[in-house]
C-alpha cells in the first residue's frame, strides 16, 4: 500500500524538478554537494519518498534535496 502522503509529495516534487533539474543535496553529516536529479521521485517501500541524484549510487529522500536556480561556480 502506497502512503497518499508520500506519493502526494512526489507528484509536487516531479512538478518542480524534472529529471536533469540541478540540487544542492544534504549529507548525513550536514555538508551540501550540488548535483542533477537522474530520476523522477517515487515512495520507497510506498512511504519514503526519494530521488536518485548524480553522483550517488543510491538514493536521497527529498527532504534532503533542494532546486537550486544555477550551479556555484
């Protein structure tokens, strides 16, 4: 069963950023790295929702992501 909630939260966020949108992604340990998302999001297990980024082998729950309107140089 897929949580409306999570599922809701990916809709928006698939709306916003697209596939190739660039984002500043959070680290565990509180850090930033900017990346380009490389899937649209979905609910993991039906509620957690995620997004695989560039960079990353797995993926990051979007609380954890943030579009950014251009790439620091």
């Amino acid at each position: 069963m897929i949580d409306p909630f999570a599922l809701a939260e990916c809709n928006v966020f698939n709306r916003k950023c697209p596939v190739g949108t660039r984002v500043s992604v959070e680290r565990e340990d509180g850090t930033r790295f900017y990346a380009a998302t490389r899937s649209q999001a979905w609910p993991l297990a039906g509620v957690c929702p995620v997004v695989m980024v560039t960079g990353e082998l797995g993926m990051r729950t979007l609380n954890c992501v943030t579009k950014i309107a251009k790439m620091p140089d």
